[in-house]
C-alpha cells in the first residue's frame, strides 16, 4: 500500500475526525476498509475521438469508485502540448467539494493537476471530477494521460491510498479543410455587374500548404468540382464564351483535404438593345421626340439624344446627353435638324438610331415605316385580282358570247318559221 501525499492526508484525517466527532465523539474504523477490494478507476469522457484543426472539444474526467467509498483524489494530467493546448480547465460541476489547489495547467510543458477532498465521501461509477477544453493545433494523433503520482484515498478516517486503474485519451487532429478559395477577375470584377467582354480571365490566392486546384466552369450556380485534381496554377482564361450567366466553381486541395467550394459569378452581354424607330410629335408649337427599345439580357441602362443640323459636314458628332423619352427639342431647332437616340445596356452595348424633323406628316411617316407591310398588301391585292379575273373572267364572256349566239339562233329560226309560213299562205 502506497502512503498518500502528507498534505492530502492530513486534511482527508482532519475531515474524517472531524465528521465522526460531529456523529458521535467517537472514531469507530472498520477494519474491512483496510484491504480494498478492488481499485478505482478514472477515466476520459470520450476516450476516442476526432477533431479538426483549430477546433475546440471538451473532455470530462469521470471516476467510477468500484462500489467504494472515495473522498479525496489528486491527478496529474500529461498532454501533448505541440498538438494541444488547454483553454480552461474546470471544476464548477464537480463531485469535488473543496479543491486544496485550483486546477491549473502548464501548456508549455503540457501538464494539469487537480486536487481536491469529497467531503463525506462518494460511491459512484461516473462521478464527474473535472472538464479540461482543449484546442487542437496541430494534426496528427494526441494523447491525454494520468501521470503515476496521481492518487486515490479511501473515505476510510486514515486517508488509505488505493490502487487506481487510470485511462488515457487517444484523439485524431485532422487537417482544417482550407476555406473558400479567393477569386477575383480584371476583365469582370464585379459579379453583380454585366461586360460586354465575352472572354474573361479569372486568378485567385493560393494559400500556403494548398497543393492543388480542383474548378469547373458551368451555368449552374451551386456546383461542386469533383476531387481530381487540375492545376496548381492560379490563372484561367476562357475565351468566346455565349452570353448570359456563367458560375465558376472552385476548391483547394491541402494536406489531403478538400476545403470548400467558391462560386464566381460571370455575367456576360455582347448584344446591343434591340433596334428601335424614334417618333417626332408636334404639340402647342412644340417638338417632342419619342423613343423605346429593350434589351433581352442586362436591360435598358440609360438613353442619350445628339441634335445635329444636316445642313453640316456629315462627319460632325453632336453632343449627346442623357435623357429620357419623350425628349423635348429646344426652340430653335429647325425643320432641319437630325434627331440621333442612343439606347445603351447595362454591360456597356449601344444601339443608335436617328429621325429627321418636320420632314414627313404623321401618315407618310406612318406608311414609311410600314412600307413593307404596305408593299405586301398591294402586291396581295393585285394577284387577288387577276386570280378573279383568272377563274370568273373568261367564264363570264363565255357566257355572254353563249346567250348571244342562242339569241341570233332563235332569230334565225324565228326567221325561218316565219318564211315558211309565208310560202304556205301563197300557195294556197
């Protein structure tokens, strides 16, 4: 039988005398206590476990009495320190009453203790002792131990030491898994914006331990990269893509472990606004000009409007400035003036489309503007006619030439009863 510590014991006999004088004046021993039948144990809560790199876990420390009596333990707790460090060791819930020492902890050296008296004693198979909260980091495998000068004392009145089964905790460190991958573009930095430029270039970070890259460009927009890896560069082009949305999905390779994926988006528009014919109106000796077009992708930003007189060199550009339709002309404009509108997208793209002032009334510029519909329908007319003319014309002066001929036959015969007649009347 090993002697306990001479502080510890002192205190546990204090306590034991001080119990039984409260009981009856007396200390009464039972010789049976002397001889332990079986030995303690203390254990980790869990045992086993993983964790990932940089985490935070807690692990209790719990102490089954073997259906003994226990009322004072002392612990020594060894840890590897280049893999773990202890946060806060603690004791609030606690089957310990009185702790003669805080719990304190070396991270240096990766050492704990924890001592302290049950007052009364316990007997139980999961009493929780204390709660140590370790971070991880580093990865590989840790170990958490007792050390051998930890100590058990029976509720016994003289403080008896017995022997104590001490577990271990054995935990798996894995890698943190590196974070979204940083993406950026010079072409299309903004992905809440469209470009009319159809080949973008995108880079992203590379952080330190990331051996490779695994990316895939898609029209969808939560798509995971497999885990084969493609390139350890940082730089990709894509050249004369279609327009409209496009996602870039990518995630990094570090130690083994696949990090999470970042989704880029790419808005991508080339085509200009649909075309448009702008409309002059004339009201109360005022000019107004009327425009309106749309645009399939990213939409009508802003329009602008440019007055140019014809009578000058057809390479003059006139001012343009931002308005919206309809746009009133300035006073002095004259009869004749150009009228030039620019529809502009939202990625950049214009459309430019121009109308003269004064130089039609409203119906001709009607019928200009919708001289091919004009032209169709004439040209319709004009075959409906001779398909008429085609199917009923000749029938019709056939028939007249038909009623024609019976009326000079029924002459003739008229004519030929009439002789005869006649021939009769002079014979008799």
């Amino acid at each position: 039988m090993r002697q306990a510590p001479l502080a510890i014991l002192g205190v546990v006999i204090l306590f034991s005398f001080l119990e039984a004088a409260q009981a009856q004046n007396t200390v009464n021993i039972n010789v049976n206590t002397l001889t332990p039948r079986s030995s303690a144990t203390i254990f980790f809560s869990p045992r086993t476990a993983t964790f990932i790199q940089g985490s935070t876990f807690a692990v209790p420390i719990f102490l089954d009495t073997k259906s003994q009596s226990i009322n004072a333990v002392e612990l020594h707790i060894k840890f590897d320190a280049s893999k773990l460090t202890i946060i806060n060791p603690s004791g609030d819930r606690s089957i310990i009453g009185i702790w003669l020492e805080p719990p304190t902890y070396d991270n240096t050296n990766g050492s704990a203790k924890l001592i302290g008296i049950i007052p009364n004693g316990i007997v139980t198979e999961s009493g929780l002792i204390a709660t140590i909260t370790f971070r991880a980091i580093a990865n590989g495998q840790a170990t958490v131990s007792f050390s051998s000068n930890s100590h058990v004392l029976l509720n016994d009145g003289l403080g008896t030491e017995i022997p104590a089964q001490l577990d271990r905790g054995t935990y798996t460190i894995l890698p943190k898994p590196p974070g979204g991958v940083v993406v950026f573009s010079e072409t299309h930095p903004f992905q809440d914006r469209w470009y009319n430029n159809n080949s973008p270039v995108l880079a992203w970070e590379k952080n330190p331990g990331v051996s490779a890259f695994s990316f895939v460009l898609d029209n969808k927009p939560f798509t995971v990269p497999d885990n084969n890896p493609i390139t350890g560069d940082t730089v990709k082009s894509y050249p004369n893509l279609d327009n409209g949305l496009w996602y870039f999905h990518i995630k990094a390779l570090k130690e083994g472990v696949w990090g999470a994926t970042t989704h880029f988006l790419i808005r991508v528009d080339t085509i200009p606004p649909a075309e448009f014919n702008p409309e002059v109106d004339s009201l109360d000796q005022k000019t107004l000009v009327s425009f309106f077009t749309t645009d399939n992708l990213s939409g009508i930003d802003h329009y602008e409007v440019g007055i140019v007189e014809k009578i000058k060199s057809p390479t003059e550009s006139p001012v343009f400035i931002q308005a919206e339709s309809p746009y009133l002309l300035p006073l002095l404009v004259s009869k004749k003036t150009k009228v030039i509108i620019r529809a502009f997208d939202r990625a950049g793209n214009v459309r430019e489309s121009a109308v003269n002032v004064g130089a039609l009334p409203s119906f001709l510029k009607f019928i200009r503007d919708h001289l091919t519909i004009f032209l169709l329908g004439l040209l319709a007319l004009i075959v409906g006619l001779f398909a008429i003319h085609y199917l009923y014309g000749h029938r019709i002066l056939a028939h007249i030439r038909r009623v024609i001929a019976l009326m000079k036959r029924e002459e003739e015969i008229e004519g030929l009863a009439d002789e005869h007649k006649e021939q009769n009347f002079l014979k008799e």
